[in-house]
C-alpha cells in the first residue's frame, strides 16, 4: 500500500506562522493553497463572482494569519473549520453590500435622466465637464494609494501578465497577484465612489 504525502499538519502550519518563524512565508503559502477550493464555493453556495470569491478568499486567509500571529486562534477547531467560518463570513458580507450597492443604484433618478433634459450643446458640455472631473479624482485616488497598489494596477492596465508582475514586484505567484490586485481595484473603486457622493 502506498502512502501519499498530506503536507503539513495544522500545528506545523501554526507553528510555521507564528511571528519568530525562519518559514513564516513558506507556511503562509501551505495555508493559502490548502483551501483555496473554497473559491469555487463561495462562486457557487454564496453566487459571487470569481473575482469576489477570490478577494473574500484571501482576506480570510489574513484573518487567519493575523489571529494565529496574535494568539486569537486558540485550536479549539481545526484550521479546516476555522477557514470556512471565517471564509463563510466574508462571503455573507460581499452579498449584503451587493445587495446593497444595487439597492442604493435603485434610488433616485440618475444623472443620465436630468442630463437628458438638457439641450444638446449644454448636455455635452456638461458630459465633458464630468468626465473630465471623474478623471482626475480617478487619479488622485489612485496616487493615495500604496506604491505596491500603484504598480500592480499600473503593469496590469499596460496588458503585463500577473505571472510577469509577480517577478517583477517580488509576489509569490499569479495568483496571489490577482487576488492583490483585486483587492487594490476595490478599494480604489470604493475611494472614488466616496468621493463622488
């Protein structure tokens, strides 16, 4: 009978993750391949997008690291539970500001209406005036944003692949890039629809 390598164990995994740990980045990546199938769950149980799965996906893995770093997580379940609640959690919080992003898209009459009403010369003026203005807060929010942020969003608008980027930007692997990069886009979105309201 032949005996298959299961990889780390949960304590070597914690063990590994802990603050004075010489393989702290090596334990980092066990745990973020280890339940990486939960993507595909949240993509199906929770009806988020692969982008939104993914971004959920591994700011659960933060949380865990984080908790294990600062001794929240005690091991009274198994790393395997701990994820998932945690990963459930996240998904829980994506569908309810779904929800509400298009409830809030609902209210009122756009922008688009009012301008409509306008003459034709005044409407593309102000079309003008407003694209314009959207650029430049555009670019304002992405300069408030860290120079890793910048970088990453700058390589993947000029068509560099995330392999590439990775390399270049010192991450562990594409996918990892993504999933930073996703995050960095979000919050970017989010600044810049503060900043319009």
């Amino acid at each position: 009978m032949k005996l298959f390598a299961t990889g780390p164990t949960d304590l070597e995994i914690v063990e590994g993750i802990a603050p004075s740990s010489p393989r702290k980045r090596f334990f980092e990546d066990k745990l973020y391949n280890r339940y990486d199938y939960l993507i595909k769950e949240g993509v199906f149980k929770h009806r988020l997008t692969e982008d939104e799965s993914s971004i959920a996906y591994s700011d659960s893995v933060l949380s865990v690291i984080e908790n294990i770093e600062n001794g929240t997580f005690e091991g009274r379940s198994s790393l395997k539970t701990y994820m998932h609640r945690i990963f459930s959690n996240k998904c829980v919080d994506q569908v309810r500001k779904n929800t509400t992003n298009r409830a809030q898209v609902n209210l009122g009459g756009s922008v688009d209406e009012h301008l409509y009403r306008l003459q034709d010369d005044t409407r593309s003026v102000i079309e003008e005036l407003m694209e314009q203005h959207d650029i430049g807060l555009l670019w304002k929010c992405l300069e408030e944003l860290g120079e890793k942020c910048r970088q990453m969003i700058r390589s993947w608008s000029e068509g560099i692949a995330d392999r590439q980027i990775a390399l270049e930007l010192g991450y562990q692997s594409a996918e990892v890039v993504k999933t930073s990069r996703l995050r960095c886009l979000e919050k970017l979105r989010s600044n810049f629809l503060q900043r319009l309201n």
